[in-house]
C-alpha cells in the first residue's frame, strides 16, 4: 500500500451523498407502508369517513 493511502480512503466521501438519499428513500418507504396498513383499517375508514362528513354537513 501507498503511504497515505489509507488516510485518503478514510477522508474520501464519494458516494456519501448517494448513500444518504437511498436510507432516507427507504426510510420514506417504510413509512408510507406503514400509513397504508393503517388507512386500511375499518376503524381508522370509518374515523375519517366521520369526519368527513360532519366536514360537508351544513348546521341543520
């Protein structure tokens, strides 16, 4: 090995910024799955389905 060589590999950073954006992209992923799982619940449908509509109902 080259002198300084390995202080060169243990300052490079290239692909730093590639690794960054794929753990936030699978980060994001995990979440958006996770919010799936939970809006496909029949209780968390009708929770929203209620809001909804108390939303458009005008003051009877």
């Amino acid at each position: 090995m080259r002198p300084g060589l390995g202080r060169t590999l243990l300052t490079d950073d290239t692909g730093a910024a590639t690794a960054e954006y794929a753990i936030a992209t699978m980060a994001a992923v995990g979440f958006a799955s996770l919010l799936v799982v939970i809006m496909r619940s029949d209780e968390v449908r009708g929770i929203l389905t209620d809001m909804v509509r108390a939303a458009l109902t005008v003051g009877v």
